[in-house]
C-alpha cells in the first residue's frame, strides 16, 4: 500500500483507540453514579472500538505496511448529564463516520481496490453504531434522562455483551 494510505489508516487506528478510551471514560463516569447497566453498555462500547482498532491493525500488517502506533489523547472525564454523554457518543459515532468516509475517498483516489473493499465493512458498521447510538438518545430525551424509566433503560443496557468480529479476514 502506499505511504498516503498507510498514513491515513495509521490515523484511524489511533482514532478507534481514541474512541475506546473516551468510552471507557464514560463508563467510569456511569459506575461512579451507580449507573451499571450504563456502565456496562459503554464497557462494551470500549471493547468494540478496540476490536475496530485491532481490525485496521492486522490490515495495515497483512498488506505490507508499517503500523505507527500515535499517543491517544486524553478523553473527558466528566459529563453534565447522562442525556449529555450519551448525545456526545452519538456525535462521536457521526464524526468516526466522517472519518471513514474520508478514507473511502483516499482508496478510491489512490486506486487501492483492496483498501476500498476493506473499508465498506467499516461503512456499515457505521450505520448500525449511529442508529445504535440514535436510539438510545431518543429514549433518554423522550425521559428528559431521569425517573423510574431510567432504572428501567439501565437494567436493559446491562444485557449488551461484547461480540468479537468473526467475518472471514477480520
Ligand atoms: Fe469504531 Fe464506534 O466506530
């Protein structure tokens, strides 16, 4: 692959870390409110983002690049609500997408087939990470984020588990 590409898919590796340990941050934020359904969503979360990362890790590998790993900046550790983090993951998740959009337009620039085919399963994560993400905020906004709903919406984020990545190349 060439250097442009590789640059920029050493970008996102970092992005994806980043985006591990901002959700990570959240899910500290949640257990120190007693939050745990919350908590464990965005533990979850956390985990994905890694699995992300690792994703483009082994693919700059398998094609011959050179991985750079970049200091991940420090996330926020504290938000105003939970309405609030939640609304801020949502806006997270559509800026992750710009960003994958933007490394769609390099491969297509650059030619690199292989990298474009690459990233469209990224292209559709995306599109189930922002409805996910949506979702949940639309829920906590129709509750203005408080009363007897919200111990209902943190017993039900308690279920989510991590699910590796298990599509043939991951
Ligand atoms: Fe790795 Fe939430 O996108």
């Amino acid at each position: 692959m060439n250097k442009r590409m590789e640059d920029a898919l050493n970008g996102q590796i970092n992005a994806e870390m980043y985006s591990s340990y901002l959700y990570l941050s959240m899910s500290a934020y949640f257990a120190d409110k007693n939050l745990n359904g919350f908590a464990n969503w965005m533990r979850v979360q956390a985990q994905e983002e890694l699995a992300h990362a690792m994703k483009f890790f082994d693919f700059v590998n398998e094609r011959g690049g050179r991985v750079e790993l970049k200091a991940i900046e420090q996330p926020q550790k504290e938000w105003d609500s939970v309405v609030d983090a939640i609304e801020e993951t949502y806006k997270h998740e559509q800026l992750v997408t710009s960003l994958i959009n933007n490394l769609v337009n390099v491969a297509i620039e650059e030619k690199d087939h292989a990298t474009n085919n690459f990233l469209q399963w990224f292209v559709s994560e995306q599109v189930e990470e922002e409805a996910r993400a949506s979702e949940l905020l639309g829920e906590l906004k129709m509750i203005d984020g408080k009363g007897p709903a919200m111990f209902m919406i943190d017993r039900e984020l308690k279920t989510r588990v991590f699910v590796p990545i298990t599509q043939p190349g991951a």
